[in-house]
C-alpha cells in the first residue's frame, strides 16, 4: 500500500533512499530529504506491506507530468514487484498527469513497465 510520508518516517524513509547510488553520502541523503521536506511540488511515498515500510518512491511534479526521481525497495523485499507496484500507484494517484522516470531510474522504469505488460497492468 503507498502512503504519503510524515517526518515520523525521516530514518525508515532515508535508509530506503541510501539504495539510490548518488544518495549514499549522508550529505546527499540529507539534501534530498529536505527538497521533499520543503518543496511542496516534491512528494515523497512510501510503500507498506503489513506493517513493514520496505520501498520508497520519490516524484516532482512539473506542470503537466510527474516524474520519478527516487524509488527504491528494501533487498529482503525485491523481485516481488513492489517497483512495479509503486509506479503503478504513483500513476493512479495522479492520473491527469504524465508519469515519466527521471534519469537515475530509467533503467528500472522500463523494467517495471515491460515486466506489468506481460502480467498485471500499471
């Protein structure tokens, strides 16, 4: 399930954002953390199975599309299509809007994606 994240998340939800490779320095981590703080077109989700947070997904919105800057999902929790699973509900959380990687997770988009064409739809 994708929620909304609170400041009561800050360490869950940066652990989960130290699997980005360019937000391993602290300082970085810290950076981001505070874009998605303090700028309101920066949402930060993050992803519950029972009452786990094991991913972390990350969108600015720009006038007519949503793009995806961070997602990230814990190694005890991968290849279960949680990825697939957040995109999917970052589109439905926004669907007026176009919803586009950024350039970290472009790779990995397009694996979500091709991977919900030959199962489920995102």
């Amino acid at each position: 399930m994708l929620i909304r994240y609170k400041k009561s998340f800050k360490k869950i939800a940066m652990g989960l954002l130290s699997y980005m490779p360019r937000e391993k320095e602290l300082k970085t981590l810290k950076e981001t953390m505070e874009c998605y703080e303090s700028n309101d077109d920066w949402q930060l989700y993050l992803w519950k199975v029972d009452e786990d947070i094991v991913g972390v997904v990350g969108v600015v919105i720009e006038q007519k599309k949503v793009e995806i800057l961070h997602i990230a999902v814990n190694p005890s929790y991968r290849d279960e299509g949680i990825g697939t699973k957040m995109i999917g509900e970052v589109k439905k959380a926004h669907p007026d809007l176009n919803v586009v990687p950024g350039e970290m997770i472009s790779r990995f988009y397009e694996k979500c994606t091709k991977e919900a064409g030959k199962g489920s739809r995102l």
